[in-house]
C-alpha cells in the first residue's frame, strides 16, 4: 500500500473512518462564522486590542437572533497577527472573551473559538481556505458538517466551507466584498447566498423575518 503524503490525508481517511464507525448523531444545529468583516469591523492593520474591536451594525442581535433559534455558533478564524508578533495569545483571548460578554449581554451565546495563528507561508493545514479548523471543530462536538452553514466575508471562507462540505456558504458584503468576489469568479467558486450583513446571513438560515 502507498504511504498517504502528509497528515492532511491521513487525518482525512482518518476522519471518514470514524464517522463511519461513531454511532453518536449530532443533534445539533451549528453555524460557523468567520470574525473580521463578519461580526466586527475588519482592519488592514489587525484587531490588535479590545480598545480596536468594534462590532458591525446588527451583528450581535444577529447571535442573539441565532441563539434564539437554537443555533451553536463557532467561530473559524484567521490571525496572523500571532505569528506577525502583533498581538500576543492572551491578548487575543482577552479580546474574545470580552466580545462573548458582550454578546451574552444581549442574549446571544458563541461557543466556541477556533482561531489559526500561522502566516500564510508556513502552509499549515488550520489556515483558512484550508478546512482544518472546521474539522477541529467538528472532532470536538461531532459535527454533521453537511447540515452546517459557514458565514464569511472573503474568498477564503467561502473556499473554506466547500473543502470543508459546509452545506451552505454565504458571503456577507461588510468586508472586501468586491475583492472577495474578484477572487471567487477567478476560482469559479460561488457562494450559496450573498447577504448585506451578518443579520440578513441570519435570516437565511433561519428562515424567520
Ligand atoms: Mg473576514
């Protein structure tokens, strides 16, 4: 038998094994949701601090509005900045921990947090477009991927939740949306759903006004 290249196959022919011998069900609706340009203003220089971290207009009625539903909500999320040496982890943590907070305040739960920290050069299997985290994700509360949705504002979620097999991919307009497109038509990838912002993502997948 050949010898698999790299852990990525391993882990995948590893993955698909499992399912299919787990006799667990999820039972649970999940939504994954990229954070910069999706709930929070993005930056060409980073969300180094709290102090920097300002939330799009509706994106927390938009978690709460899913909470609601009885949606899990995890977010999949790029940050370089680690690696760049711009903001450290715990400075990182600091500021997911107040941005749950504040959706809490207002009735909306995040559940989860997978964030990647390398640069795209180190090619590591967690950097999105590739669907590392998602499977992180998916290994830590077992997953029906297919009836997952994956909200993102650039060509690289959307990529992502395709190698992932997201059910729905939808991008939002609060980021580089024509750059993202630009990308996205160069790929011939397109997305399921092009939504103004998190809130109208939302109302998509819950089906509800
Ligand atoms: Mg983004």
């Amino acid at each position: 038998m050949t010898k698999a290249v790299g852990c990525r196959l391993n882990n995948l022919s590893r993955r698909r094994r499992d399912k299919k011998n787990s006799v667990k069900k999820p039972n649970k609706k999940f939504v994954f949701l990229d954070r910069d340009g999706v709930i929070n203003h993005d930056s060409p220089d980073y969300i180094k601090s709290w102090e920097e971290f300002e939330f799009l207009p509706g994106s927390v009625e938009a978690i709460r509005h899913l909470t609601k539903n009885g949606f899990t909500i995890i977010i999949i999320t790029n940050q370089s900045a680690i690696s760049r040496k711009m903001i450290s982890a715990k400075e990182l943590d600091h500021i997911h921990l107040r941005m749950r907070e504040a959706c809490r305040a207002r009735g909306g739960s995040i559940r989860d947090i997978f964030f990647c920290p390398h640069m795209p050069e180190k090619k590591c299997d967690c950097r999105k477009p590739k669907p590392g985290l998602i499977f992180q994700a998916e290994t830590k509360y077992n997953i029906d991927i297919p009836g997952t949705a994956m909200i993102g504002d650039s060509a690289k979620d959307i990529e992502c939740a395709r190698n992932a097999g997201c059910g729905q991919a939808i991008l939002v307009q609060t980021g580089n949306f024509s750059k993202a497109m630009r990308q996205l038509t160069e790929k011939n990838i397109h997305p399921d759903f092009i939504a103004r912002d998190l809130f109208d993502a939302v109302l998509q997948i819950t089906g509800h006004e």
